[in-house]
C-alpha cells in the first residue's frame, strides 16, 4: 500500500524543528520582533523557548501559524 501524504503541513514536525529552524532562518532577534513572544526576546535559547510555548497554548499557536506562513512563502 502507498501511504498517503498528510494535508497537514504540521504533520510529524517537532515543536523543537519548528523553533530551530526559525531561529537559524531569522535569528533570535529577527523572531522576537516577527512573534511578539517574551520567550524569543528575554535571554531566548531553544530549551527554555520550548518549555514556554508547551505550556502556553496561544503562544505556541502563533509560532505554528507563523512557521505555516514562512513555509507558504517558500522562507524555509
């Protein structure tokens, strides 16, 4: 059987790979002014950007929406 692709761009990507590849597209800086998200401007790393958006469903909605945004646009 062949399976089929997902129509959900989202479909078996990490919140990890989304964040990580923002971050070596735009940069820390770059993210902190595109996603009004302190955990992006505050002394932002991976690790403590990740227990952020896990636990703040708003937050990690935004980051989602705007990585589907950056896909879209052929950005990453």
């Amino acid at each position: 059987m062949d399976a089929k692709p997902h129509k959900d761009p989202l479909h078996g990507v990490t919140l990890e790979q989304i964040v990580v590849r923002l971050v070596d597209y735009y940069g820390w800086g770059e993210l902190g002014e595109q996603i009004e998200i302190n955990c992006f401007n505050s002394n932002p790393s991976v690790k403590s950007s990740l227990k952020f958006l896990r636990r703040t469903p708003w937050a990690r909605s935004k980051v989602e929406k705007f990585y589907l945004a950056a896909i879209k646009n052929d950005l990453l």
